[in-house]
C-alpha cells in the first residue's frame, strides 16, 4: 500500500471501535496521518489500545484526536514532552495519568527519588502507557535543578507548592518556595529554550481569601486581598506565586517568549492515587473520624480533582488558555452537608459522621489552643461562590457531582490506610475487607 497523492490527513471517527481501530493501524501502516475522534481520553481501555496501534512501526507524524463530548480540540504529539513538576502529588498524580492516557510522554519532578511510598504509585498510573514515565529529581529551592528537569520539553504543568495543613509561624517558609520555585521553573523555560506553553496550579485563594458572602459569583478579574483578616500564608503564596508568573512572562523579550495559562481550583475533593496522604486528605479524614465531634458552621467552593487534572492538560494545547486564568470551583458545600453525604454511605460501616453543630462561641475556645481552629474562624458562616465561565464554556469541562466526589474520595482514602478502617468496612466496588480495625497508613 502507498499513500494517495493529495492525502494528507485522514479522519477516522469512533477511532476505538472494533473496525475503526484497524482501519486506523492499516493507514498508519501506509503512511498516512490519523485523525481519531473519541468520546473520551480519560477511558484507559479505549485510549491505551488507540494509542499503542498508532504507535507501531511506521507510524510517524502528529496524531491529533478530537474530544467530541467535550467539544474540545486536543492536539496530542507523540514526541512532545511535557514536564509536570511535583508529580507525585494528590492533583498531579492525576495530570500525569491523564496525560500518559492521552498518549503524552511524560516527565516528573519529585524531591526524592528513594521514596517509595512517592514514586512506586506514580509508576502505576499508567500500564498501558506508550511512554514510561520518567522521574527527576528536583526541589522548588534549588535553582540550579530545574535547566536539566525542563530540557527537551515542549509544556511544562507547574503543580509542586508547599500545602501545609495549618499556618507556619513564619510564613515564608511557605512563601518563599512557593515564590522563588515558581519564577525558577520559568526561567528553566527562558535558559533551555523549546517550552511553547506553561500551565500554573494556582488556587481560588489567589482570587479571594472567601470571607464574603458574595451576591454574584467572583470571576477571575478578582485578586486575593493581601491585607486579609485570614492568618494564611498558603493564601498569600498562591497569590503571590501566580503574581509573580504573570509578571515573568509579561517581561519576556519576544524571542523568549511563552505561553502561560493558569488553572485556580478551589477546595479539590475525589479520589485519591498518589502515595501519601496530603492536606486535602484531612477534611475528609476528620468528618470520618469524629474529630471534632460537632460540625462548624463552614462552606468550601468544592471541584473534583479529575476535572482539575482535565483543565490542566485541556489548557495545555487549547488555543484559548493562554494569557487566562481559569477557576474550577464548580460547587459550594456546608460542612454539614459532607458530613450528611459521609454519613449516609458509611453509616452500614462503621463510621459516624458528627450530625451536631459546633457552636461560634466553643469554636472560639478550641481555637485559643488548635492553631487550624483558628484559620478558620474567619469563614465562620460565610459561602463564596464562584464563576465557572471558562472551565465549562471554555475549556468544554463537564463537572462531577460533589457528592460523587466526596464518597470516591472517601473509598479511596479507606482502601490506602489514610483513614481508619473500620471492621465493618468494606468497599462495593472491590468488595475490599478488612478484619481488624485500626490500620492506618502513616505518611
Ligand atoms: N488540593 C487542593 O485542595 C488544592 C486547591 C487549590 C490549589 N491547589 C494547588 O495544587 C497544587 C498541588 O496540590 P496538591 O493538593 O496536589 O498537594 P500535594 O499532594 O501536597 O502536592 C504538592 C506537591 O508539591 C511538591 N512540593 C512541595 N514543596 C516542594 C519543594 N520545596 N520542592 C519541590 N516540590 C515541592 C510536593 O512534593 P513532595 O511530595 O516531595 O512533598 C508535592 O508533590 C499546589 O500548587 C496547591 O497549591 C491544591
């Protein structure tokens, strides 16, 4: 077989199908570029096999698929390499399995190599990735690392910050990382040259430090007030970080320039697959544990974290990302409520979600000696809302559920030892047991 003359590009609809995917490995085996339209690139069982047959000898060129049901363009090269730094991280696990799903190579920054609680789930994200995932070294602090973690890549995903579960008391520990790591992976891009685009993790708390009650939903016009009642310095190093990108870039002279867009998730619930349990683990972990035994008057702008990975790798080739932030904040919960939703399908086993409300005044008593009390007490009672424009207009994202979320986020946590397994526990989809009750992971 040899190719027509004239044909360049052919568009194989319904790529994954039983015929299609033939038709498919005969064009590439003759020569052709492919063009395959799915109906999703996050469904490992349809992608994987996709992508390995227009892997196969012969096959060179760009394979580019269309994301029908999200109305959405992706361009994926095979031979582009994106660097997602803190790789193994609670959101970033779930960039790079994405990416690696829709047929990216992939590399990872982790602080340490030798941790394999860290590294051994990353390298399970996966199996049927047409790349293996590569892992470096590299720490935000440490300038000189990030020139050999960025070479040869062509988009880098900025996810590594520090996400402490309370409030240092010297807030440039938190800060100072965030900040200087931030404008070293960006000048890692001006020193090696070839980086065409950056997608930045920041947060919602680079918007608003959410102590309002808001009429209509804040958008990304908005930025964090910096003289804040929140003692927060996670809050100001977001703000400070995404500043400090914007600024960067903006200075550029023309013949280093870049593209920067910015992805600002607001609390991320869902499932669990990095290692280690991180801050998002905690809120969850404490509803499920009783601790405390009585349900502040709190609401958190709630996301899922497969819609902050999707926005993540949608914006890392969407031709209407650059120079836009982007807020993944579709929902808003009461405390309460994720206590009801926990309560309710853990109940049968073995967990009590509290039901009774804290009272302001006691709050207030806890918080003179829990200092995570007292970061809190500020949001006492307000809800933020927040808009969703870009994330679903834009980047064509259709939600999770929170509910959803939250129950997916709780199985996971329980089946990893994050949360304590109770003897009656066991999982409906894996039917996991366990016989004796206490086993907790530790970090
Ligand atoms: N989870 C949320 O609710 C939420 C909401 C909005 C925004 N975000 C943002 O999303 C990003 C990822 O957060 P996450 O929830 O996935 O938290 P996470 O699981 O704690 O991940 C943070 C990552 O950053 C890395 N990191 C921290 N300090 C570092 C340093 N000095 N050098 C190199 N790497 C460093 C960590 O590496 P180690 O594993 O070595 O510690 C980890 O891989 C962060 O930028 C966070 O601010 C999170």
């Amino acid at each position: 077989m040899s190719t027509e003359p004239g044909v360049e590009k052919v568009l194989v609809t319904g790529a994954s199908g039983y015929i299609a995917t033939h038709i498919v490995q005969q064009l590439q085996q003759a020569g052709y570029k492919v063009r395959g339209t799915v109906r999703s690139l996050t469904n490992p069982k349809k992608v994987g096999p996709l992508i390995s047959k227009l892997r196969q000898p012969g096959n060179i060129g760009q394979m580019a698929i269309h994301l029908l049901s999200m109305s959405v363009y992706l361009s994926v090269c095979p031979h582009a390499e994106v660097l997602v730094t803190g790789a193994s991280g609670y959101i970033a696990t779930h960039i790079v399995q994405q990416l690696q799903q829709a047929g990216y190579k992939v590399r990872g920054t982790v602080r340490s190599l030798t941790n394999p609680k860290k590294v051994g789930p990353l390298k399970e994200l996966c199996p049927n990735a047409a790349h293996e995932l590569e892992l470096v070294e590299a720490d935000l602090t440490n300038e000189a690392c990030w020139k050999d973690a960025v070479q040869g890549c062509s988009h880098v995903i900025h996810t590594a910050s520090p996400f402490p579960d309370k409030s240092p008391k010297d807030e440039n520990i938190v800060i100072k990382p965030a900040v200087e790591g931030t404008t070293n992976v960006l000048q890692a891009c001006v020193d090696v040259g070839g980086v065409k685009r950056v997608v930045l993790t920041s947060s919602v708390a680079a918007i608003s430090d959410l102590t309002e009650t808001n009429t209509e939903p804040i958008t990304e016009e908005t930025w964090r007030n910096m003289n804040s009642p929140m003692e927060d310095a996670y809050g100001k190093s977001k703000a400070l970080a995404e500043k400090a990108a914007w600024d960067f870039v903006e200075k550029l002279p023309a013949e280093s320039k870049f593209e920067l867009a910015v992805i600002n998730p607001s609390m991320v619930l869902g499932p669990v697959i990095c290692g280690v349990p991180g801050t998002s683990v905690e809120v969850i972990r404490r509803i499920l544990e009783r601790d405390p035994p009585a349900i502040p008057k709190l609401n958190f702008p709630v996301c899922d974290v497969r819609d902050v990975a999707k926005a993540h790798v949608v914006a890392m080739t969407h031709p209407d990302a650059p120079g836009h932030r982007h807020i993944v904040s579709p929902h808003n919960m009461w405390f309460r409520e994720m206590a009801d939703v926990l309560r309710e399908e853990f109940r049968d086993k073995g967990y009590k979600p509290p039901s009774m409300m804290a009272p302001p005044l006691l709050l207030k008593m806890v918080s003179w000696f829990d200092s995570t009390v007292k970061y809190i007490l500020p949001l006492q009672g307000h809800k933020t809302t927040l808009s969703n424009h870009r994330l679903t207009e834009v980047l064509g994202i259709k939600p999770y559920e929170p509910k959803e979320s939250l129950i997916d986020m709780a199985y996971t946590c329980i089946d990893k030892g994050f949360i304590v397994r109770k003897k009656q526990y066991v999982n409906p989809k894996t039917q996991q047991t366990q016989t004796t009750e206490g086993a907790s992971a530790s970090p």
